[in-house]
C-alpha cells in the first residue's frame, strides 16, 4: 500500500533529480540559475558530507546548496548517476545511485555506489545523508580537498 508521505517523497525526489538534469544540461553551477532546484529544497535544507570527501562537511540552505555544487563541479569533471533505486518509507526515503564520475584533478573515472537517506517534509527536502563505498579512493582520485571557504565544516 502507498500512503500519502510515500508519493511525496517519491514525487520530490523524482522530480529534483530532473530538475538537477535540467540544471547540468543549462550549464551547471556557476553558469544554470539555483531556482531550477530551489523548489524542491526546504529554505533550511541541510545536506551533510563525509568530511574526508574535497566536498566534506555540511551544507545548510539554499545559498549552502548552490556552493555545494559549486565544490561538486571543481572536483568532478563529469558526475552521472547511471542507475538510482528508489525505497520511500513515509517522510524518509532511500535512494541507491550508481555513479561513474571522471576527476577533474587527475583525469581518473571511478564507478561507485552512494546510498542516500532523504528526509522529506511537505513535499521538499529537508535533509540528506549520502553514504559512500570508499571515501578514501574518492579524494585520492580527486586529489585533495577542495578550497576551504573558511567557514568549516559547517556551510
């Protein structure tokens, strides 16, 4: 049986990674407006990292979202998530993607799986926890952290 919260999540998640398609296609950060994902994101989004990752740290916001992708597009040259599974269960969602990426930095292409857990409320996201194989092959591949912006962890 699908309840309601189910098909919310399903329908924000569905709909942000094509609106995230749309966005790359136009361009992508620096160059696509941040409104063709800010819809599907709560004004107070938190999206958390794994620190060892050149991305790490946590991501509060839109403005924290928009320099999220910012991190993402100087450490991956390219970044396409060839399969995603959906599992919806009430305001909590997980997504497992299968990404190949090729690193900016060394030119290296890496083939992984991220599992994400989503919260979802009222129809946007509200927070994320992406979860990887090998963090460690990740930053070696895109070799080293990206600038800190000098805020910390917490952006």
């Amino acid at each position: 049986m699908t309840s309601p919260a189910m098909t919310d999540s399903v329908t924000a998640l569905s709909g942000m990674y094509a609106a995230e398609a749309r966005y790359l296609a136009a361009g992508g950060p620096g160059e696509a407006p941040f409104d063709l994902l800010a819809p599907f994101f709560a004004p107070d989004v938190v999206l958390h990292q794994a620190d060892a990752l050149p991305y790490g740290g946590t991501w509060r916001g839109h403005a924290g979202l928009e320099r999220f992708f910012l991190a993402m597009s100087e450490a991956w040259e390219s970044f396409d998530m060839v399969e995603q599974e959906f599992l919806a269960t009430g305001a909590t969602a997980v997504v497992l993607t299968r990404v190949r990426a090729r690193a900016r930095a060394t030119g290296r292409e890496l083939t992984f799986p991220i599992l994400q857990t989503i919260r979802v409320e009222d129809g946007r996201i509200r927070e994320v926890h992406p979860f990887y194989w090998d963090t460690a092959a990740i930053a070696d591949a895109c070799a080293g952290p990206v600038t800190d912006d000098g805020t910390g962890t917490s952006r």
